[in-house]
C-alpha cells in the first residue's frame, strides 16, 4: 500500500461528522465524494467510503492507513488498531434497558434472563464482570423491538437522545460504556504515511 488513505462510514450517524473533521484539517474534496474513493484536492491523500462495520478490518489489515469509527464497534470487534485520537462527536451510550413494566428491578435480577444485542462481546465482558448469569441473544439491529416480540427479556443497544428506548417502553438501568467517535490508526501504516497524517494535523501544512 502506498497511496495515503483514510476509510470513513459512507452514510450513517459518523458521515457527516467524519467529513467535517477532515475538512478542518484544511483538505477538500470535489463534490461527488459520495464514490468509493475520493481524492484529496489539496493533498496526496484519499479517502475510502465504506460501512462503518468494515472500517477495523481494512485499517487492521493495512489497506487504510486511518480510519474513523464509533468506539462501541471498535471495542466489540477487539480490532488491533491504534487509537490515535478521540474525536468528540458520534456520542452515544451503550445501555441495558427493560420494558418500563418489567419485574427486573436491579441489574441482578438479569440473572437467568435473556438480552438481545448486537454487541455480544461489550455484554459478554459486562455480565462476567458483574457476575450475572444472562442469556446474550446476538441479533444484528432493531434490538429495541425483541422485548414486544418475547425475543428477550431485556437489551442492549446503543442510545443518545433516549427516545427510541422512550418510544419502544423501555428504560435504561446500566451504561456499559460511554462511546464517541475515534481515528484508528493502522499498525502497517506506512512510516511516512503516518507522518503525512501528523504533518496534517499539526497543521504545519500551508493548504
Ligand atoms: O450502514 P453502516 O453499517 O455504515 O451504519 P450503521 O447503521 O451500522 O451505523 P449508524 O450510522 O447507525 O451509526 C454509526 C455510529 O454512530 C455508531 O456505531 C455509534 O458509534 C454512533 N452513534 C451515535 C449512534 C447513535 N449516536 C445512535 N443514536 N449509533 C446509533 N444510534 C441509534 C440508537 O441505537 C437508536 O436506535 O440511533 C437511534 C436513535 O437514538 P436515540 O436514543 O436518540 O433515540
Ligand atoms: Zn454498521
């Protein structure tokens, strides 16, 4: 790999975000950006638009040299990258909620129950941690709907304004992690890609 690359969600939550932060570091992009790949104008860098899920992978194996990500997809997936920076958007809250008519009144009570989650192995860690016997059921979205459904008895799933959980009767009783969007780093990362990226940022560029 030589060319200077940077993989950031396509569209979703982190899109917009991602490429306002790359706008503040001075570069532009031509305005049909929403390709693949898009070069950078003013720099010998390029940016690589892809599912947020796939961005660990393609940093960790070297076909990007950074990435931005949500620390919640990054920890769940114990991808072997570098945090180079934490970002300050993208916040959101992974949360364990109940029906709001639920008999579970406490964390322990999850002892025996059954969530539904797309983050098995943040759950996993936390109900070891806790010492709570639980049933993780990995879904892959919508967990707010497996209580209804009788899928689960609890889940958990990400949440920020809380209104989804509001509107689905549920309520938050652990946070088991505060996330917010980060650039990763690639451990194959060229030395003289890395310091293109650390020029840039330091702003030591003229642009
Ligand atoms: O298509 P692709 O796979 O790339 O995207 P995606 O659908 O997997 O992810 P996306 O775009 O939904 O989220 C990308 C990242 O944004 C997440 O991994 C988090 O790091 C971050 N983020 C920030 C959020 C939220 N805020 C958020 N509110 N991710 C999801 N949500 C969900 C929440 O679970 C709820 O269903 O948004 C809904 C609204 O939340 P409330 O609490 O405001 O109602
Ligand atoms: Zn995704």
């Amino acid at each position: 790999m030589n060319n200077f690359r940077i993989a950031i969600q396509s569209k979703g939550r982190l899109a917009e975000e991602s490429m306002n932060f790359l706008s503040s570091l001075g570069l532009t992009f031509s305005p049909n950006g929403r390709n693949y790949i898009a070069k950078c104008q003013n720099y010998d860098l390029e940016i690589l638009f892809i599912r947020d899920d796939d961005i660990p992978e393609y940093v960790e194996g070297g076909v990007a040299d950074f990435g931005i990500i949500g620390e919640n997809v990054l920890l769940e997936k114990q991808s072997q990258v570098i945090v180079a920076q934490k970002l300050g958007f993208g916040l959101c809250s992974l949360v364990i909620a109940i029906p709001e008519n639920s008999s579970i009144g406490q964390l322990s009570d999850l002892e025996g129950e059954r969530i539904a989650t797309s983050y098995p192995n943040l759950l996993k860690t936390f109900l070891e941690k806790e010492k709570i016997n639980a049933a993780v059921i990995p879904i892959k979205g919508s967990a707010e709907i497996a209580p209804s459904l009788n899928l689960a008895d609890a889940i958990c799933d990400l949440t920020k304004s809380g209104q989804t959980l509001k509107e689905n009767n549920l309520k938050s009783i652990a946070t088991i992690l505060e996330s917010q969007a980060v650039l990763i780093q690639s451990p194959y990362s060229r030395k003289r890609n890395v310091e293109k990226y650390e020029l840039l940022f330091a702003k030591n560029l003229q642009l």
